[in-house]
C-alpha cells in the first residue's frame, strides 16, 4: 500500500436509529502513523463512528476504506483479516474477567496464530510490559486490578496482535491526572516505536494538547473541522469556540505552554 | 507485501542473513527453524539484517532470541526496527520472572481435600452468622412497620410462587403418578393395591409436597436471589445502597425471605394436591380404583396431621433457601465467572441442607409419634 494514502478514509457516512440520524454526510481521512483526536458532545456519535469503522455497526450509507479496503462491503473472511490488524481498547476495558491478564492478551494469538505456548507466553509478557504493567500483574484477574491498571490491560490486549492501527475510546477517563499523563506518554511511546496509527476518542483535553497531532471535532452530525489544535481552536463556531475557549480549555492550553513544546512527529509535523 | 521473514547462513556459520517480513504471521514458521539455523551456526555469528522487511513484537523477540537476546550483533538495522528492537529487548527484560512449579501430586490432592473441608467449615459458619443477622433484622424490622417493604415483597412473592405454580404442580404430578405405579407394582403381589392410596397420601403431605417443591424453589428461585443480588454486588450497587444509609440486609434480602416464606406454604400445597391428584390418576386408570374411592379411602385412613408435618417444613425450607440464596449473592466479587460460581454454589447448598433438615425432621417427627 502507498504511504501516502490514507489509512482509514470515509466518504459520505450516514448512521441513524429508527429515525435519528446520528451522522449525515461524514467525510474523514486518517493519515499513516499519526495520532488523531476525535472529540464531539456527549450523544454526538463519536463511539457510533468508531464501531462503523471497527465494523460492530453497519452504516446505512457510505464508504469506509481501512487499510485500503472497502470494509462495508468485504467478504466476512477478509474482514476478519482487516479486524486483525485493527486494536481497539473499549471505553471500560471489556477485558473477559474470567480470564488472567495474560490470558487476555493470549486470547486472539491463540486463535489466529499457530503458536507454541511457550512462545504466546513469551509475546503475552512482552504486551503486558509495553503496556507498562508489572510481570506480575500478568498473573491477576481483572477484578483485582486498580481502574489504571484495567486500562493498561486493555490496551496489552488491544496490542495483542501487533495491530497497524489502535482505537481507543476515551482511553484517560477514569483516571487520575498523574495516571492519565502517563497513560498519554504511553500511547506516544508506542506510537513512536511500533509504528502504529492512533484514532483517539477523547473528552480529556490534556490529551489532546499533549499527544494529538490533528483533531477533528465531530458536531452538527457531522466532521465540522479536521486539523491541527491551533487552527481547530480558532474555527469559527459556538461549540468549539466554547469547548476550547472554555475555563477548562483554557486550564489544560495554560499546563502546555508552561511545558517545552514537543517535537512534532516526523511523518505527520509541518 | 515482500516475502515472508527467512534467516540464511552464510559461509560456516559466522554470519547470518535476515531477510523478509519478520512479522506474527510468519512467527510460527520462524520459530520452528530458528532453533535448527542455530545449532549449525557458529557460536560467535553475526546477524546482518540489511535485507529485513517489516517487524513486529514477535518477530523482534524471536530475532532476539537468535542473537542471544544481545541486540548488538545484529547490523544494518534501520532506526525504526531498532527502536522496536529496544522496546522489546526492554520488556523482555521486565518479565524475567520464575513460575512456580505445580504440585498435581499426593501432597497436592491432600491439600485440596483440606482446602475443600476449610471451605465447607467456613460456608457453614458464614450461614449461621447469616442466619442470625437475617433474624435479628426481621425481629428489628417487625416493630417498625414503617420499614417494612410491602411492594417489594409482593413482587418477590408473584416472582417465586405464582409463577412457579404451573411446573410445580407439573413436577409432582408427573412423581404422584410414578409413586402409584411403583405401589400398585409391588403391593399387587400381596394383593395390597387398594394400599396404594395410602402409600401416595402419606407420602405427599409428609414428605414429597414439601421436598419437590423446595428443590424447584432452590433451583429456581434460590439461585435466582444469588444472581440478582450477586451482579449488583458486582457493579457496587450493594455498596450504594449501604453509603445512601440503607441497610442491604433490609432492602434486599428481607423482603426475599419474607416472600419466599409465603410463596412455599402456597406451593407446597398445590404440590401435595398434584402429587395425589397425580396418583389418584394412575389409580383410576390402571388399577381400577375409582376417584370416588380413592377420595373415601384418603379421608378414611390418613389424618391432617400428616399435612402439618409437611406443611411445618415449607416455611423453614423457604427461609434457609432464601437464606443461602442471599447470602452466596453477596459473596460474590467483581467477575463474571463469580456470579456464576456462587449461583451454583447456592443451587447446591440450599438442596443439600434441605435434604439435611428433611432427613433430621423425619427422626424428629418418629420420635414424637407423629
């Protein structure tokens, strides 16, 4: 695949329930290796849009291209094929409680690789410490786990398959400021070694302002902007204006310019 | 897409090549040669990765493994694939850890049939403690009528008896008929058939009503109490109640108990009637013994007492299997996997200590000639 395709492309995507229409004409293109932030109001549709590109909900128009694919049309065997190369890390982490830590990130190498156990062992180990977890926490359940912890688990499964591209929806809600922080730097840290695409759903504007390269605010049912922070902050409209110009706006825009600005990512940077 | 990933020996073993994608799709091959690739090679080999296509987690830890987890001898990396040499070196590095070995021996059996009496010591314990808060709560609450949660229990009394009157009735009807047929077969021998009533009769009101019913109830109702209250217990909302100052014991389980203590009285009943009804059916039809009779015969030979030795049961059935229903739902702690754990755990329990309770009240009831 050309590089300088897009990885996810959609074109005139159209959801809705029963008669609400979620998104009406939505257009998005996702570049190779950047990590984009996707923010909307509450009830905008921003995990409805990221289970249409993930295929857990079916569009009612529209064309969705993933990895150079047409993902709303494909077979169900090279969907599967396309979804292996898909992490997504859920809202709540979805990890399967009755299963250990590192049998979670075990689960789908078992099932799609015709691994040794030693071998899945050793690659479930190598997950849960990009993750950022202790060894020993391979060995825990997901009910004894602190909310920090289940994300990074989450995240080591997501990770599982050595995925092109990692969904995460609201990845630092939840957290602490110190956790979530860390958890940002984690998800650059990846994104920087492994190569990875990152499509970011996110109410946390610290995340934003520290790890996003471009941001599309997804309002009136549809993409209204797609761009960078500092031209999306000044677009000319009452919600973003508002979302980005509001007190907490203002808090997170304050923290980063106290800190040194960071180097901007070499594919995606000016 | 280039070539799947290969490892070429070049020379006598003093340099290997890496070529090709080095990706989890081609671990499974890669691994499987690696070993072989190194025994041939030389001890001090280095790795030449110039002609290396794409790599990933598992195809960077099976490329350390063959250079002895030393990253440094491998050459013409390019940076991205040495920063995802790094990364992995680096958690490999975190996971080095020992597992402790499994005893599946004679010392571990052993200790498994002492984990095993522990726990049983431990249940017992906990449903006693339970028993006494559950009682406490209720002499606490009997004064107060205030507190008492009038429509809560009416909907528990509808969940667990009316609608569990239709497979109840079922259940000993379908037994009634079976007791008669085993009756009518071996008293006919004696020339005894017209006994067969008694034999359903006695067996009904005394035992049968209430020992069906209660199974049914612990299976369907019990198990049903463990579960409601063993995922609300899971998602904290146990823990929400008891911070609104309210007390779980009040608002959860009191109401259980007090409706199940309704529900298996009315139950029971219509076990008892099914069962006979259910004989009475086997004796019309097969042994010639007409509903007209067996109704004469039934008031002619048993007495009410019989009905209130089963009838006496239900209520304390009702309350242990409530008891244990609620007690194994609080037990239960965050997973998925408990709730079903302690849902079995209940079914088990409740059907084990009613039988208990039945076979004590059978020697009881001998002993007082009743």
């Amino acid at each position: 695949m050309n590089a300088a395709e897009p990885i996810i492309r959609i074109r005139g995507l159209r959801n809705q329930f029963g008669t609400q229409v979620v998104h009406e004409n939505l257009d998005l293109e996702v570049r190779r290796g950047e990590i984009i932030g996707v923010v909307g109001g509450s009830g905008s549709g921003k995990s409805v849009l990221l289970r249409s590109i993930i295929g857990l909900g079916r569009p009612a128009a529209g064309s969705i291209t993933l990895l150079g694919e047409e993902v709303t049309t494909l077979s169900e065997a090279r969907r599967g094929a396309i979804e292996r190369r898909c992490g997504v890390l859920f809202q709540n982490g979805a990890l399967f409680s009755s299963l250990t830590v590192a049998e979670n990130v075990s689960v789908p190498l078992i099932e799609h690789h015709a691994l040794d156990a030693a071998m899945i062992e050793r690659l479930a180990a190598i997950k849960v410490a990009l993750a950022g977890l202790p060894p020993e926490a391979g060995a825990k359940y997901p009910s004894e786990l602190s909310g920090g912890m289940v994300k990074r688990a989450a995240l080591a499964r997501a990770l599982a398959l050595d995925p092109d591209i990692l969904f995460l929806d609201e990845p630092t809600a939840g957290l602490d400021p110190i956790g979530a922080s860390a958890f940002d730097q984690l998800i650059l840290t990846l994104r920087d070694s492994l190569g990875l695409t990152v499509f970011l759903i996110t109410h946390d504007l610290d995340t934003l302002y520290a790890i996003c390269d471009r941001v599309a605010v997804l309002a009136q049912k549809r993409i209204l902007v797609v761009d960078s922070l500092d031209v999306v902050e000044r677009y000319d409209d009452a919600w973003v204006q508002q979302y980005f110009q509001g007190p907490r706006g203002r808090a997170a825009q304050r923290a980063v310019a106290a800190q040194p600005a960071r180097q901007p990512h070499p594919a995606t940077g000016p | 897409m280039t070539a799947a990933g290969s490892a070429q020996i070049i020379g006598d073993g003093e340099r290997i090549v890496v070529s090709g994608d080095w990706i989890l799709e081609h671990a499974a091959a890669l691994a499987a040669r690696l070993p072989e690739i190194k025994r041939r090679a030389g001890h001090a080999f280095a790795l030449d990765a110039h002609a290396l296509g794409r790599l990933d987690t598992a195809g960077a830890s099976l490329l350390l493994d063959l250079a002895d987890g030393d990253s440094a001898r491998i050459s013409g990396l390019e940076p991205a694939a040495k920063s995802m040499l790094g990364v992995v070196a680096g958690a490999l590095a975190a996971h080095a850890r020992k597992k402790a070995p499994r005893d599946l021996g004679l010392l571990g059996s052993v200790a498994h049939v002492g984990e095993a009496l522990e726990t049983f010591w431990r249940n017992l314990i906990a449903l006693v403690g339970f028993v006494g808060v559950v009682l406490s709560a209720l002499a606490r609450s009997a004064l107060l009528p205030k507190r008492w949660r009038v429509t809560s229990t009416f909907f528990h009394i509808e969940q667990t008896g009316f609608n569990a009157l239709p497979i109840v009735a079922l259940l000993c009807f379908l037994v009634g008929a079976v007791v008669a047929f085993l009756g009518a077969t071996v008293l006919k021998e004696f020339g005894a058939s017209v006994y067969t009533v008694e034999l359903v009769g006695y067996s009904f009101l005394r035992e049968f009503g209430v020992l069906l019913t209660a199974i049914m109830v612990a299976g369907r109702s019990g198990s049903a109490f463990t579960a409601q209250i063993g995922s609300m217990k899971a998602r904290e909302e146990v823990d929400a109640i008891r911070t609104l100052g309210l007390d779980p014991i009040n608002v959860l389980v009191l109401p259980r108990v007090l409706a199940l203590m309704v529900s298996m009285p009315i139950l029971t009943l219509v076990g008892m009637l099914a069962g006979i009804v259910g004989g009475g059916a086997v004796c019309a039809l097969a042994l010639d013994i007409s509903p007209q009779m067996f109704i004469t015969r039934l008031h002619e030979t048993t007495t009410v007492r019989h009905f209130w030795v089963g009838m006496a049961k239900a209520p304390i059935f009702a309350f242990l299997i409530a008891s244990i229903g609620c007690l194994e739902g609080f037990k239960v702690s965050g997973s998925a996997e408990s709730v079903g754990t302690h849902t079995t755990s209940s079914v088990v329990q409740a059907i084990f200590v009613v039988i208990l309770v039945d076979a004590l009240a059978a020697i009881f009831f001998m002993e007082l000639n009743l």
